[in-house]
C-alpha cells in the first residue's frame, strides 16, 4: 500500500496517509445522533394562536424565504460543531518512524581515581601542561559521549569510593559528573579495591554470565589509577577474582610516567603489575599510559573492544491531530453564536 501511494503522490502525502490512525474510531458511530434524535423523538406541541401584526414590520423583518435560509445555514453550523467535536474526540494521529538509535546492550562502570596524585602536572593539553585530573576528564568524557546506546556509571574512589553516576543511558550527564569530580571529596589515598568492588556491585549481577557460543561479555568495568591500593577494606586480587567469577571484564589504566617497580624510594607512583593481574585475572585488558596521546589511544582501543553497536528499531513519533478538528468546532460554535444574537 505505501509502495503504492509513493508511487503516485507527494512523498510526505503518502506518508502522512499510510502511518494516519484514530485513537477511538468507535466513536465516529455517534455521526448520525443528532439525526436520529430529530427523526425519533416526539418534537413539542404548541397550541396555535394567531397574532396580528403590521405590515410595515413584517416587510423589515425579511422575507420567509430569507429566514429559511438562515435556518438552514445555522443547521449547517450546527452539523459543523458536532462533526469537528467526534473528530476530534476519536482521536486522529498521524505514526512516522523516527532515526534508529544505537543499541549495544552493554553496561559499562568507569572506576576512576581520585587520590591526591591526580593533580601532578605531567601530562600535556593543547600545548600546555596539565594535571593527569584534567587529561583524564577531557579524554574520559569524549569516551563516555560516544558510548551512546550503552548504560554508562561512575565510581570515584580514594580513601572511599562512591557513586558519582548510576548507570543510565544518559551518557551526557555522566560526562558531565566527570567533568565536575574534585580532588579531596572522599580523601587523597587509593583505595583500588573498594573502587572495583563498589563499581561491580552496581552492575546487575543477574544474566552477567557469558552464555555459550557468546563471544563477548555484556558487562564492563574501566578501572584507571595512578597509584598503588593503600586504603579501603578489600584487596584489588579479591575483588578480580569476583569479577572472574560473574563474568565482567576488568580494563585497567596504570597512569603515569613511573611505575612501582622501578620507583627507586619515589611516592605516589603507580603499581602496573597489580593493574594487569587484575586485567588478567578478570578476562580484561591492561594499557599502560605515560602522555595524553597514550590516553587517547586507550579510549579507542575500549571503545573498539567494547564495540557491535547497532541501530535499534525506529522508535515510531506519534504526533497528534484532535487540536485541528477541535478548533474547527470552536469556529463553527461561534459562527453558529453569532448568527442566533444577529437574528
């Protein structure tokens, strides 16, 4: 049928005929109402009488001819009302397809650290130095608002971890609480552990196991840190092996220029092989992330590995009519109004 009309109307004519529709048709059996009402009930009796009167006025008051037609006119009127008020209640509407969105199925928890080395100055943007905070914010927002299609969350962790943003599919607003994170809200030590585990327990632990035959998991967590687990109630091994266990995969960023291994006495520098056991252990990735370039490639590196977006089902965009009809009758009414206060 659509085939047909695009064949040989207007583009948007056939569409607004193929996807039109009524809420109620039903009530288009109401139409013949007010004639039926006419035709069955018993009309009035008035008793006859006559009045005499001059024939100066009845010449001014017009012709009987005149006041049939106004007659007919205000039944006229009188249909148009009724007709644009079923109209209007029957609900007419009008159903096109919107823009496919995309659609992963993923659940993604960003675990990010917020311990007071974030704010070493050692990292570049546009040409000037920054603190690793602000490479971080700039490079995990850009992450967070191509996502879209995925549920997205935010763990913060240093001494404690908490929720910054619940997952949601509102990617902007998660990208937005990274954007705002401040070093200092919840301490200036590294809890990893409690990071994780906080960022696992927010992901639905029902249906987190990879069905058979299924090549990826659904379930995610990108832990970034650039020290080493000093604080919080659990071990970064522990919460790895949970991880393992319901089937997220764990992506780990060791961030900064030194590792632990060959910091020679220095503080606050990052502990790379306890990142990539928990990589391992958990089925993930680990990437390690000396400059801003680094983060970048990072970033496309999980988003490619956390890829197999789609487009989903057009969402249909229903766009309702009644207001045309209705104010249609509206017209008649007082058209009809007019015309009663004239005679």
């Amino acid at each position: 049928m659509t085939g047909t009309l695009s064949g040989t109307w207007p583009g948007w004519l056939a569409a607004f005929v193929s996807g039109f529709d009524l809420a109620a048709p039903w009530l288009w059996l109401a139409l013949p109402l007010p004639w039926l009402a006419a035709r069955l009930l018993p009309r009035e009796q008035v008793e006859g009488g006559a009045l005499r009167i001059p024939g100066t006025l009845a010449a001014r008051s017009g012709s009987g001819a005149d006041g049939a037609g106004r007659g007919r006119r205000r039944v006229a009127l009188a249909w148009g009302v009724w007709i644009g008020l079923i109209a209007a209640l029957s609900g007419p509407r009008v159903v096109l397809p919107g823009a496919a969105l995309p659609a992963s199925g993923r659940e993604i928890m960003i675990a990010m650290d917020l311990s007071g080395s974030m704010e070493r100055r050692d990292f570049s943007l546009d040409g000037e130095t920054v603190s690793r905070l602000a490479a971080v914010k700039r490079v995990g927002a850009d992450f967070i608002r191509r996502r879209a299609g995925d549920r997205i969350g935010l763990v913060l962790f240093a001494d404690q971890a908490y929720v910054a943003a619940g997952l949601t599919f509102d990617t902007a607003s998660v990208a937005r609480a990274l954007e705002e994170a401040a070093i200092g809200i919840s301490g200036r030590s590294t809890g990893i552990g409690d990071g994780l585990g906080l960022a696992l327990r927010r992901l639905d632990p029902r249906d987190t196991h990879i069905p058979e035959g299924r090549p990826a998991a659904t379930k995610a967590v990108v832990l970034l840190s650039d020290g080493a687990n000093n604080a919080g109630q659990t071990t970064p091994t522990d919460v790895a092996d949970l991880a393992r266990e319901i089937g997220v995969k764990v992506y780990t960023i060791a961030l900064g220029p030194r590792d632990l291994a060959d910091a020679d006495g220095e503080q606050d520098v990052v502990d790379s092989e306890t990142l990539r056991g928990m990589a391992q252990t958990s089925g993930g990735r680990f990437f390690r992330v000396r400059t801003t370039d680094d983060l970048v490639a990072v970033a496309a590196a999980i988003d490619a590995l956390e890829g197999g977006r789609t487009g989903a089902p057009p969402l249909p965009l229903r766009r309702d009519l009644w207001v045309w009809p209705g104010t249609l009758a509206l017209a008649f009414c007082v058209s009809l109004l007019a015309s009663r206060r004239a005679a």
